[in-house]
C-alpha cells in the first residue's frame, strides 16, 4: 500500500472488507437460493433480486443524511454493520419470510454503513491532496478482497454444503468487520463525529427506533412490491423516483445558493450519476443473469480437474481487481506528476467503452461454443477482466469525486445521492436481465435446450455491449466542456 495515507484508511480498509464479504457473499447466492432452493422462477427471482439490490442502494440516501444531521458518520457505521450482521443470521430461518425480513434489515444496515464509511475515507484528506484518488483505489481494494472472500469462500460453502452455512458466515464477516472499526477508532480520530452533539442528544435515538421500525415496512415492499402496479409501473419505481426528486431538489438547492462554481459542480456530479447509471445497470448483470448464464451455458471445468460452481465465477471481478488495483492507484499518482492524467469525465467514458468491450467477448464466446453450447470458461474471465478494467476507470474515481465537488456540510447527503444512482443501475439492471429469462424454476430452465437458452444470452449481453461502447464514446467526446464546469477538480 503507498506511504503517506493516513493510519484511518487501513482501519476503514479492513472494516469495509468484511462488510463486503458479508454483501457479496449474499449476493452470490441469493438469486441461487431463490430457484433452487425457493423454487422460484428466473422472472420472479430476478425481480426479487433487483428490488433487494436497488433499496440497498436506495437506502444511503436516508442513511448520508442522517448521519451528516443526527448521527455522526462513526456511530452510523457501527449501527449499520450491526444491523447488516443480524439481517444474515435472520435469514438462516430457512423460508421466504425469513429471507425477505432478513434483506430487510440488510437494507436498513448498508444505508448507514455504506455511504458513510466512503465519506470517512474522502474526510480524511485535505482539500487538493493528490494521495486522496489513490487513497479510494486502496480503499476499493478492500471492498474487492472482500468480495473476493465472498466469492471463494462463503457463497461455495452455502452452494455445495448448505445455502445457510453461507449466510451465517456472511453474518459472523460482518460482525469482524464492526470489530475492526471500533478497535481502530484512535486511529481515526475526530473524524466521523457528529456534526452537531445537540442533535445526537436529541434524536439519536429516535434515528435507531425509527431505522429499526423500517425493517418490517421493507420486508411488506420486498414480498408484495413488485405485484402493486400504478401508471404501468410497480410501487418500487415510484418510490425510486420519489427519492430521486428528493435528491436532486437538496442537491440543486445547495448548487443555486451557492457561487457559481458550486452550481456547476453540482451539475457535473447530477451528469456523472446518470452515466453511473448505465454502467451499473449492465455491469450489475452479474449477480443475477450472468451467473445463471454460467450456470447453464459455461463450461466451469478448471483444466479437468474442478467443477467451478456457478455463484463462483463471480470471482473473477473482485481477483482482478485486486491484481490491478495497486497498479491503477500508482498510475492514477504518477499521471498526475506528468500532466497526463486523464480528466474524470474522461474515466468515466472510457471505463462504459471497455465494459461493453466485455460483453462483446462473448459474441467470441459463442462462435467458440460448439455443438454442446457451452463458452469456454477463459471467455467469461476475459469478459470480467475488461468489466474490471472499467470498474477501475469509473468506481473509485467516482466516490473520490463525490467528496471533491459536494458542498462540504452535506457530503454525506451527496454520497448518499450517488449510491441511489446504484439503486436506479440496480432497478435498471433487473429490468435488461428479465430478457433472459426462463420461468417456472429450476427445472423448466433445465428443459430449454442449451442451444436455445445460449441464443438468448448471448442476444442480450450482444446489445447490451454495442449501445455502452456507443454510450462511452458519447461520454468521451464530452469530457472536455464537462471537465471545464468542474472548475479545477481534478
């Protein structure tokens, strides 16, 4: 790791790293669990997958407000992970019920801990340091060797052994990670503490009841949201954009009252969120329709010797991002040096441009699949390795950039409006994966012939691939007039 980053990082590194074996972990065997061990089919699952996902990115919104206005963003991050650890060990209850209350207090547990474990790291960085971009790519490192763990470890043991050994061991990663961040509180210092004590005073503890009173009105969104249809719409969209018109009223609010350099940072951050959009929604294809794809149509044998099962190919994301990332953080310095730094608009597009150069290996991956329509295994890892190379163009970057160009009392409101651009990836991403589904289960989509079910991926993530590459070469030609309105941010 580089020299010169304060001692708070590493404490922040290794609590974000279990957290994230404690999402990812989830994650991998959540849309698995639900067809195979709830016997739903791809529509449904799919849909309950993305509603899950999108609220746990819709919630930082609340989660980053709260924290800047009431909680301080240290006692957030410890009420969340806790609440995150207890939403796994629900779901070990073995049924629908279980499961959807258990996402539910996962929801409530990531809004405080995500967004305001990301606002801690941008904090402890005075305003121009150069070490602050390098410090999120270390930062990002930590989430990915989580996720790394998740993927080699906890969803294999729940998808061979048991579905609920791999939940508990989700559970009891979250519980280290709480335990890293509060034995490294000296490390960290005065950051994180509430803006305002009177406020903690005053409504801490109603922010708890009230979080806590959240988790059954979730569970009643998650089970029955997705059936409640208003304007040709269900209930979770408007809701969505619900918060979104919340967020963009404070933001732009804050962007108007301001000079007007604040105002067109403001505008850039409102631009960089809906191209955040595009890019999660197709990259987040992963733990849903790209891992029943390798299910189905991947040949998993590791050179004849091992079967990799399918919630483990997500693995390849989290391993090359961790070859990579320290490469990436050193660049990103060095370029800096120079003058060649690329602007962060400029990241941004040509981070789209290489996730749909992903997509399209796999137009390779279907000439090369033969009468068994199955993709040889190194097509799916070269489609992740350039999926992860435009991760590391546009996510650590992104959350850097959020704590440069936000107003500095509401930085925590920003981050949380950056994570509901997730949430809207998410909704997004649910939506392009129901194209390629099968329905009725498991055992219906064992029926449609490989051949078929091969065609259909690869029609989809073949789409997919032209209209991001078309999208980040638009990005790209844009980069210079957006990187002008950013007013020196670098």
């Amino acid at each position: 790791m580089s020299q010169g980053h304060p001692k708070g990082l590493y404490v922040c590194f290794g609590a974000e790293m279990f957290e994230r074996l404690c999402y990812y972990g989830m994650r991998g065997l959540l849309i698995l669990y639900l067809t195979k061990a709830l016997l739903q089919g791809d529509e449904k699952a799919i849909g309950i997958y993305g509603a899950y996902t999108a609220l746990v990115y819709a919630a930082p919104v609340w989660g980053g407000k709260l924290a800047d206005v009431v909680l301080g963003y240290k006692r957030a991050v410890i009420f969340g992970g806790v609440v995150m650890a207890i939403g796994e060990f629900l779901i070990l209850g073995g049924n629908e019920f279980w499961l959807f209350l258990g996402m539910s207090a996962i929801i409530v547990g990531n809004g405080y801990f995500k967004a305001n474990i990301s606002t801690m790291v941008g904090k402890m960085y005075k305003d121009g340091d150069p070490l602050r971009d390098s410090g999120f790519t270390i930062f990002y490192m930590g989430i990915n060797v989580g996720a790394l763990l998740a993927t080699v470890a906890v969803s294999p043991l729940g998808e061979t052994f048991g579905f609920r050994w791999g939940f508990g061991l989700a559970g009891a990663g979250m519980l280290v990670g709480v335990g890293i961040f509060i034995a490294g509180l000296k490390q960290i210092g005065d950051v994180g503490e509430p803006q305002n004590p009177e406020n903690l005073k005053k409504y801490g503890m109603l922010v708890y009841i009230v979080s806590l009173a959240a988790i059954p009105l979730l569970y009643l969104l998650i089970n029955y949201g997705q059936s409640i249809i208003i304007l040709g719409q269900d209930l979770l969209f408007w809701i969505l954009l619900g918060l979104l018109l919340f967020v963009l009223f404070n933001l732009l609010r804050a962007g108007f009252q301001g000079d007007n350099k604040q105002r067109d940072r403001i505008l850039v951050l409102l631009i960089m969120m809906t191209f955040n959009v595009v890019f999660w929604a197709c990259f987040e294809q992963a733990g849903s329709s790209l891992t029943l794809f390798a299910d189905r149509n991947v040949d998993r044998s590791v050179f004849g010797l091992y079967e990799m099962p399918a919630s483990q190919t997500q693995f390849f994301n989290p391993a090359f991002i961790i070859i990579f990332g320290s490469i990436f953080s050193v660049m990103w310095v060095k370029l800096s040096k120079i003058g060649k730094n690329p602007n962060i608009p400029l990241k941004f597009g040509l981070g789209i441009i290489q996730l749909g150069l992903g997509y399209l290996m796999l137009l390779v991956g279907n000439a090369l699949a033969g009468p068994t329509a199955m993709v040889p295994l190194y097509i799916l890892a070269l489609m992740y390795l350039l999926h992860t190379s435009g991760e590391l163009f546009l996510s650590p970057i992104g959350l850097s950039m959020v704590t440069k160009l936000a107003p500095k009392n509401m930085t925590g409101s920003a981050m949380g409006a950056w994570f509901l651009s997730f949430a809207f990836s998410m909704y997004v991403a649910a939506v392009l994966a129901k194209l390629t589904g099968a329905e009725g289960g498991a055992d219906a989509a064992a029926s449609i012939p490989p051949a078929e079910s091969l065609a259909t991926y690869v029609g989809v993530f073949g789409k997919m691939g032209w209209v991001t590459v078309g999208i980040g070469v638009a990005l790209a030609l844009l980069s210079k007039p957006l990187n002008k309105m950013m007013h020196g941010v670098e």
